[in-house]
C-alpha cells in the first residue's frame, strides 16, 4: 500500500532577504496572476540538511547515516588511508580508480560536486587498498583546452572526435574486472537519509542516479508583495572629528511575507532507498518533519534576525492516493483587512481548500494540526498541543 506523508506549513517572516538571487534581490515569483515572494526548495533542503547534522551531533543519527557534497572525494579516501599509505600516492590511485567510473579529476577534485554516504566513501577506501597493487595507469584528467577546442568552430568535429577517442583509449586505466564490479557495487546510497529522501544525480553515472523519496515545493508568499530596499551608511570610526559624511552607503532590498511551505515523502520509495531498513525510515520521517518545520534558510539573518516559528502546521497520512499540493488556495492572493491576521487568514483558506478537495477526490486521511493561530478547523484533521504530539501521532498513524 503506498503511503504519502505530507507536511503543509504556513510561516510569517519579518522584514528579511532569505534566499537571494544573482542580483542580491529576495527571489520572487509569479502566481496568480500577482508578484509573489519565494524561497526555492533548494534553500529549504539546504536548511533540511543542515539540520539533520546537528542531530547527528546530538546521537539522534549514527555518523554515516547523513551524507556529504563534495568535490574533495580523493582527499577523503586518502584521510582514511593514511595510516597505511601515503597521501599523495592514495589520492593518485583514487584518481585513477574513480576515472574508470567516469568519475573523473579536475586537479585534485573531481569535475563537480558528489553527493556521498560517508559509508561509500569508506567502502571505496576500503577496495582501494585491497586491490591497490592491480590499479595501474594515468587517471583521465579534465582537459580544458581540449574542451575549447571542440567548442571552436574551425576544428573538424569528426577529427576532433577521433582524438578524443584516441587520447582516452590510451589513458584508459587498467582495472580488474573484479574491482571494476566491486567499484560498481558501492554506489548505492549506503543508507544515507539525506540522499535517501533528496535523491542525487551523478551525471556520467546515471545507472547509479537515487531517486528521491521526497519532493519539495518552492515556498510562496500568500499574498502579493513588493520589494522594499533598506539605504545604509557606515562611518569609519577612526576619522578626524571634523570631518563629516559617510565613508560607505548602499543598498539592501528585502520584503516580509507569509510563505505556504509543502513537502511530501513517499514511504515506500524511502525504505526502499534505505535498503528496507523500516527503523531507520522512521526515524528519517520524524527528523525530516520537525527539521521541515524549524529549520530556517540562514540568508541576511545577520542583517534582519527574521526568526520567527511556523503558527500553523498540518501532516496528513495518506494512503493510496496522489499527492495534494495546496497552493491553489492562494492563487487569488489575500488582502487581510484592517486587523485581521495574515497568517490565520491563509490557515482559514488552506482549510477550506484541503477540506473541499478531500470532499471531491476522497482518499483515506489522516491530518494533524498545529494551530497557533485561532483558524476555523473544524471538520479538518485533529489538533494537537505540542510539535512533540505532532510528531508522535504523524508516526502512530503510519505503523498503523
């Protein structure tokens, strides 16, 4: 039986600049038809992560069970060799062991970033000292120019082809077929949480691609906003008395919004990226939710101190069903009036949307709310006092 847990939470932020764009501006959107403050669900997963390694600081997860991004791959290996072999020599092997897997080096990192479980970096330390005496040859180092060159337009494709084929042939490391397949085998999540609910993409590998468990939505402001810039000054503190002016100003743009914030995990596919481990689900579910909920983007924070906790959360269990974002309760923005609540405004009409929906597609549901707000919930789900409680009954409902 396939199993969706879905996490809707609304949060009003102050003045702030969270997630920025190219040009320093707060990254916006259009919705509805109306300029809609957005926070991109990269930058939430980002805050996500970082919140789980602060539990895995604390012991609620094992050290290998939160993985890495990172170009410096050859330099791990070689941090866990060190004891048996030598540096420079391990980061020469694992540069030419990895190239046989595509995976090649640029200097001494690889081309782009690898999302990894520490265990696969273990294991990949481990199966090359094993067979570290068969791993012979030159690893396929990135060449720039050659890149350059098949981008100009006075080389001959076809030629420059042929000597592309030629170069790698001879540069072709020579790797057992036992370690090739051994390679092979260590590229499969290892259990992390984070690669098991966010997925990775491994561009010259993509058999050993993890699918996600997890999908994220970009956060989008109920309403409809404007930009607002903040003109600053600074005074050097050490000039003359007599001296007046600043001696630096600028600009800061900013807005303050009401986000609606969706995620959804698929049990199934997680305890399926896990290797069936249904322990380790668990507790990925409940760290994903409470990290969902208090987790915050870091943006400007110096600046603006823009901490401030959801006031209405709502987890559905749901079961053979499709995914139900509710975003389409904003698609006509709000306009509070004159004392009325922003955020209990947006928790009133995201009830009226997941109850009409429900009542139209049916489905069988469990919700549960948080609801610091006063909302109108009734006929929608079951309150609860605490995030503690929130949790807890998100997971009762799912061992059911």
């Amino acid at each position: 039986m396939k199993t969706l847990i879905e996490i809707h939470v609304l949060q009003n932020f102050a003045p702030s600049n969270l997630n920025r764009d190219d040009t320093g501006a707060p990254k916006d959107a259009l919705f509805g038809g109306t300029r809609r403050a957005r926070i991109s669900s990269q930058c939430l997963k980002r805050s996500v992560r970082e919140f789980f390694r602060h539990k895995r600081e604390d012991g609620f997860f094992a050290p290998d069970e939160i993985g890495v991004r990172t170009k410096r791959i050859y330099t791990a290996i070689a941090d866990l060799l060190k004891e048996k072999r030598d540096i420079s020599d391990t980061i020469t092997k694992a540069k030419t062991a990895l190239s046989y897997l595509k995976i090649k080096p640029k200097n001494e990192k690889t081309q782009y970033l690898l999302f990894l479980s520490p265990r696969e970096i273990k294991d990949f330390a481990n199966a090359i000292d094993e067979y570290w005496d068969q791993i012979v040859g030159e690893p396929i180092e990135t060449d720039d120019s050659a890149l350059e060159e098949e981008a100009s337009d006075t080389v001959n494709p076809e030629e420059q082809k042929a000597k592309g084929k030629a170069k790698n042939k001879n540069k072709k490391p020579n790797i057992p077929k036992e370690f090739q397949e051994k390679l092979e085998s260590v590229l499969n999540g290892g259990k992390s949480v984070d690669i098991a609910l966010f997925g990775r993409m491994l561009a010259d590998i993509p058999e050993k691609n993890q699918n996600a468990a997890c999908q994220v939505a970009h956060a989008i402001s109920t309403h409809a906003v404007e930009r607002e810039f903040d003109f600053y000054t600074a005074i050097d503190d050490l000039k003359p008395d007599d001296t007046s002016g600043s001696d630096m100003m600028g600009t800061v743009e900013f807005n303050s919004a009401c986000f609606y914030r969706y995620a959804v995990v698929d049990l199934e596919a997680l305890n399926k990226n896990l290797h069936d481990d249904s322990e380790l689900a668990k507790k990925s579910i409940r760290a994903f939710l409470e990290g969902f909920t208090v987790s915050e983007p870091t943006g400007k924070q110096n600046s603006f101190a823009a901490h401030n906790q959801p006031e209405f959360i709502a987890i559905s269990v749901r079961h053979n069903a499709a995914p139900r974002n509710l975003a389409n309760a904003f698609e006509t923005a709000l306009y509070p009036k004159k004392g009325e609540s922003l955020t209990r405004k947006s928790a009133d009409e995201l009830v009226k949307k997941a109850k009409s929906l429900q009542s139209v597609f049916g489905g069988e549901e469990k919700t549960f709310l948080l609801n610091l707000v006063g909302a109108n919930v009734d006929g929608y789900g079951t309150v609860v006092a605490s995030l503690e409680d929130l949790l807890d009954k998100t997971l009762s409902a799912i061992e059911r």
